[in-house]
C-alpha cells in the first residue's frame, strides 16, 4: 500500500516513518528540494525531528504530483492555515479510491470552519474517504518508538478502519471513533489550555492550580464541542483527556512552552516571530472565542486567554479575574 504524507516537519516525519514501519511505501513530501535531498541523503530531519534516524523504506520528494500518484492514504500534516491551499493543490491529483486524512489540529481561521469540512469543500466531489486523526501525539516520542496511541474518525466506519489497519504497529496502536466532530474539535479546543498550563507553569502557581486548570479546561473543550455537535463521551477518550494531558504536561508541547513564555512577558508577536514552529493555540484561541461568542456559550478560560493575547492583559489579572468569578455548580455545562 502506498501512503502520501504531505507535510515534513516534526509530526509528518514521525508519520511517515511509522507509515513504513508498518509495511507501507511510504512517501514524504517536502515543499523544497534541498530539505528533500538532505533527508534522503542523511536520512534524519534535522531541523525538525533531530536524533530520530529514517527507515530505508521512506522516500523523500519535492514533487507533489510523484508524491500523491496512486496513493492508497494520503496523511495531510501541514500547519491549518495552509490545509486549504494544499487541498486545492491535491484536487487534480487524488482520486475516488484516495483516503485523505487530515492530522492537523486547528479551525479554519478565515471561517471558523473544521479542517474537515474545509475538506470536504475542497476535495469531497473528488473523495467522499475523508478522514481526521488526532490524539497524545509528540513527534518527538513517536519517532523514536516509544509507545503510543492516537484515534481515527471518518466519515465512515469502514474508511477508519482502513486506515487503522494501514498505521497500527508494534508500539502505535490506533483507535476508531465514530464522532468526527468531536475527535477534530477536541483536538484544537486542547491547545488553548495547554496555552493556560504554561503559563500556570511559568507563574509557577503549583499543582492544585494546573489540576484545576485541566479539569475545567476539559470542561470547558466539552461543553464547545456538544454546542457544536460533538458526543460528550469523545472528551473522555484520546482525542479529549488524552491529549490534553499529554500537551499540558510535557516539555514537548509546544503550545505549553508557548504559554510559559507568555508569563515570562514575552507577546504573542514576539513568539511567533522567533520560533521555525507554529503554535496553534494562538490561532485556535480567537476563533474559538468568536464562535463561542456567537452561540453565547461562556468559555471563560478561553475568554481570559483572548485578552491576554489580543488585548495585552497581564496573565496575573487574568487569573484573579477568573478566580473572582460568580460562584456555581461544579457540573452545569
């Protein structure tokens, strides 16, 4: 089975590495020559994914078409504000028997939309094998075979379960869930906390602190995702409380990092200007606020994190204004 990744930084070449590791051929798509040529001569990604060696078995290429043609799978891991472009780039070249599965975590910015239905605006007269895969997954442990788990949801039972079988190893087990909203948005709901535990980190306000943070953080990912159609039982999986654990706990998250950065007082500009990765709670923050805001959902952890960012509130008034809030019960969504 062939199997396309589109997307060579961190994330795509763990990918593309377990994609060969479980038999496949394996292809991974670089937008520049150079990066091409270096993984398939050094066979490591430096820049992204160092110290984590390449199979044999994993080509590299800077040409799309050579990429895509005959693809079983095609995994689609480049940063949401490109997932568009790239689509349309890939309309000409997938077919009715190519599986398209989205592995970035975010929303649309310019609509608010999911990655998925931007999918399926792109490519869904072309495919109707339209897929999303999310979960605990740091690059930078799956590349180096340690233990891992994520889950599959498409738009049917039959399509996830093709792809489960496709890029289940030893040590990467994949899960099929049936709630495609959910797994997608709790996906990107998780890296705004994981924005707040950085900065509950960098003001180094304790464990109690981070714990609640993540309790009502899950709660408040729940509640955004049944507003929108989401299962409530999805936030108690992988792609929900799996996740989120994985992101606010470790030094590999980069949107934790992010976050301690943001309560040492550096801005969101200056973070973004002076990092090669893109951190999608920033992005994740002010659409989710604006759809939350529209539907009158209050989302006050994502609220307080919108005023840090967007309107330059210290982190410390953030946190007492979120202390001060009206008291209430603990379970009311």
């Amino acid at each position: 089975m062939k199997i396309g990744i589109i997307g060579s930084g961190s994330w795509g070449t763990a990918l593309a590495c377990k994609a060969a590791q479980a038999g496949n051929e394996s292809w991974l798509y670089c937008r520049r020559e150079e990066q091409a040529i270096a993984l398939q001569t050094t066979k490591e990604n430096k820049e992204y994914l160092k110290g984590v060696i390449l199979p044999d078995t994993l080509t590299t290429s800077s040409n799309l078409k050579q990429v895509v043609q005959d693809c079983n799978i095609l995994l689609i891991v480049t940063p949401s504000i490109y997932v568009r472009s790239m689509l349309q780039q890939l309309r000409s070249l997938v077919s009715a028997h190519t599986t398209v599965v989205i592995c970035s975590k975010g929303i649309e910015r310019e609509t608010g939309k999911r990655l998925s239905e931007v999918a399926n605006e792109e490519l869904g007269t072309v495919t109707s094998r339209l897929a999303i895969l999310s979960g605990p997954n740091h690059a930078e442990e799956i590349g180096r075979d340690l233990p891992a788990t994520t889950v599959v949801a498409a738009t049917t039972k039959e399509t996830a379960e093709f792809i489960q079988k496709a890029l289940s190893t030893y040590n990467f087990r994949v899960y099929v869930n049936e709630d495609m909203i959910g797994v997608e948005l709790a996906g990107t709901t998780k890296n705004i906390i994981a924005l707040a535990a950085g900065i509950v980190d960098g003001m180094a306000l304790g464990d109690n602190c981070k714990s609640a943070l993540l309790t009502r953080g899950l709660h408040e990912m729940t509640k955004f995702g049944v507003a929108l159609g989401a299962r409530r039982e999805t936030y108690a999986g992988l792609a929900g409380m799996g996740d989120l654990i994985a992101t606010c706990m470790s030094p590999h998250s980069r949107n934790r990092a992010a976050g301690q950065k943001l309560a040492d007082g550096e801005t969101m500009d200056y973070i973004m200007n002076h990092s090669n990765m893109v951190v999608e709670g920033f992005f994740a923050v002010k659409t989710v606020y604006e759809v939350a805001k529209a539907k009158q959902l209050d989302m006050p952890i994502t609220s307080a994190l919108y005023e840090v960012l967007y309107h330059q509130k210290a982190p410390k008034d953030a946190l007492m204004d979120l202390m001060g809030r009206h008291l209430k019960d603990e379970m009311f969504l």
